[in-house]
C-alpha cells in the first residue's frame, strides 16, 4: 500500500492526523472540571444550587447533592465524595473541629431564623416558653439561636424533662407537622418551613432571634484542603461561578423566586411563602473572621457539638479566593 509523500493515501492519513490533532486539542482545552457539591434543601440557598446551571461558562460541571442537614454532609466530605459544601456554620464548625479537612471560603445567606409558636397557646414572647416543649433541628443556626435566646431570659433547657424548657430534635419538615399536631408547643425552625406555618394558620411567630450578640446567622460555604491546594484554578473558578450566581439573584428577585420555586421546590412553596421567607433571610457573598469565631464560642458555651478542640476561626477561614472573584466579576 502507497503512503508516499503526494498520494492519495498519503494525504488522507495527514488530514486524519490533523483532525484527530484538533480533535484532541479541543477536547482538552473544552473539557469541564466536575466539582461535587452538597447543599440543602431552603429558599436562602438557592444561589448555591443555581451555580449548577450556570457552571459551563466557567468550564466546570458542577454535580449538586441534596442533604437533610448540614451535619449530614460531613460523612460525604471524609469519604471524599463532596469537593464544596454549602450548610450552617455550626455544622461546618462541627465538621472542622472533627479533624475534617476543610476550609471555609465564603458565606452565601443570612438571617432565615424564626421562633414560632402555637396559635392557641397565645405565646407572645421567650420568657413564656417556660414548661414548653420546643423543637428544633440539630447543627444549625436555628439550634444555637434559640438557646441564647433562652439564655437571655435566664430559661434552662435540656432535651429531657426537668428543666424549664424540654427540647425535642427533629428534621425540619417533621417539626411543622409536630406543631400542627400539637406534639410541640413552638419551634426554631428555617425559612421557608417558619413561614408557611404561619401563612397555613397553625403557627404564630414569637420572634426572629437576632437580638443577641451573634446577630443575623451567615450560612458558610466550605471547601476541602485538597481542592482549595490541589486545583487552585478550579477552586478560582468555582468561586467567580458562586459569586456571579449571587449577585445575580440579588440583582434580579424574580429570576431567585422562579428558581427556587420551580427548580428546588417543584412549585411546592407559594410566591407569598416564598418572597415572605426571603424578607427573614437575604443572599450574601461574605462571612468574617469574627462572625466565625464568635459563633464557635457560643457552640463551646452551650455544648452544640460537643467539640473537645474547637477550630480556630483564623486558622481555616480563608477569603482570598472570596475577595479574588468578587474583583474579578463585574456584575
């Protein structure tokens, strides 16, 4: 068979070794990085799971799994399944002081915290919660928040009887279906859930606890050692993708309330549960160093985690890939 330069058979293997030439050039200049991310099922963390559509123009792929809580995610990330977390920082707190290795590179949500009560107990304020069961979901902002509050009005807690107020842990969707049974006389619940039992009529909202010293909850987004060290670009690029879907459902209510309504929730939250969710809680880019810190201290104070070594915030909360994208993105 003639290969010879100037032959038929000649030029078809060049333009074959051409093609596959290009070919293999754009496949490795177009082909997206997977990052893995885990996030949780609220209206405030919506931004985070819109990042999953919008990944492509950042040359990433992002895989988005759905967990029941934020300390769920833990065990994911040791078993090296989830490269990005989005949670409570309680939970991210819980997670480091573990020995997970992890650093937390952004926040993406505040507020979304509301005490609510039955309507027919006529509870108007904390002190009234005495000889009250009250339920909350365990690792979050909710958890650390109702228990300062209780504090504050010199209320003991414990999740046994005994004390002036019983604590009962549950997932947050059996918590509004504990309430409307009456199994709870209030709860620490996040947005949307608060919300809808109080615009479904069996719940009464007490307060929002942000009169404390930890102010407004900022939820964390957390990365591992090993992507933050071992794939800078992609970590890089993760964080513009984040910090562009931010700004965008910031910038645009309409565009945040039809995906969050339609996308994550399957239209199974109203526009009034929605847009009336979103006024407890708003979409961030940022956390400090001291909101970090104080929290950590409130956990060690109250024993949420029971952290023999609790992280110091300084120590793994890293902004520079933060303060990099949010240079970088001009929307």
């Amino acid at each position: 068979m003639n290969s010879k330069p100037g032959t038929p058979l000649f030029q078809f293997t060049r333009q074959l070794v051409a093609l596959f030439a290009v070919s293999g050039f754009a496949l490795g200049a177009n082909a997206a990085e997977l990052v893995r991310l885990g996030n949780l099922k609220f209206a405030h963390y919506g931004a985070v799971a819109y990042m999953k559509e919008i990944a492509p123009k950042f040359n990433l792929k992002i895989e988005e799994r759905v967990f029941a809580k934020g300390l769920d995610i833990v065990p994911a990330i040791i078993a090296g399944e989830i490269d990005v977390s989005a949670s409570a920082l309680e939970a991210a707190i819980s997670g480091r002081a573990s020995g997970v290795k992890v650093y937390l590179v952004g926040g993406f949500a505040k507020g979304g915290v509301r005490i609510v009560g039955r309507p027919d107990l006529n509870i108007h304020s904390i002190a009234e919660l005495k000889g009250k069961k009250v339920g909350v979901t365990r690792g979050g902002p909710q958890e650390i928040l109702l228990f300062t509050e209780l504090a504050k009005n010199n209320l003991t807690w414990a999740d046994k009887p005994g004390k002036d107020v019983q604590i009962i842990y549950m997932g947050y969707p059996d918590l509004n279906q504990a309430l409307l049974t009456k199994e709870i006389d209030a709860m620490s619940q996040s947005e949307p859930y608060s919300t809808q039992a109080l615009n479904k009529k069996y719940g009464v909202e007490i307060l929002k606890p942000y009169e404390t010293p930890l102010g407004e909850p900022v939820r964390a987004l957390v990365m591992t050692e090993k992507m933050y060290k071992e794939q800078p670009d992609v970590a890089a690029r993760f964080m513009q993708c984040f910090v562009t879907a931010t700004r965008h459902f910031i910038a645009d209510p309409k565009v945040a309330e039809k995906y969050v309504r339609e996308s994550m929730f399957k239209n199974q939250v109203s526009s009034d549960d929605y847009r009336e969710a979103m006024e407890n809680a708003s979409f961030t880019e940022d956390i400090s160093i001291q909101h970090v810190q104080l929290t950590t201290d409130y956990m060690v104070k109250y024993g949420i985690g029971k952290m023999t070594t609790p992280p110091v915030a300084a120590d793994w909360v890293k902004l520079d890939l933060l303060g990099a994208a949010k240079k970088l993105v001009k929307n």
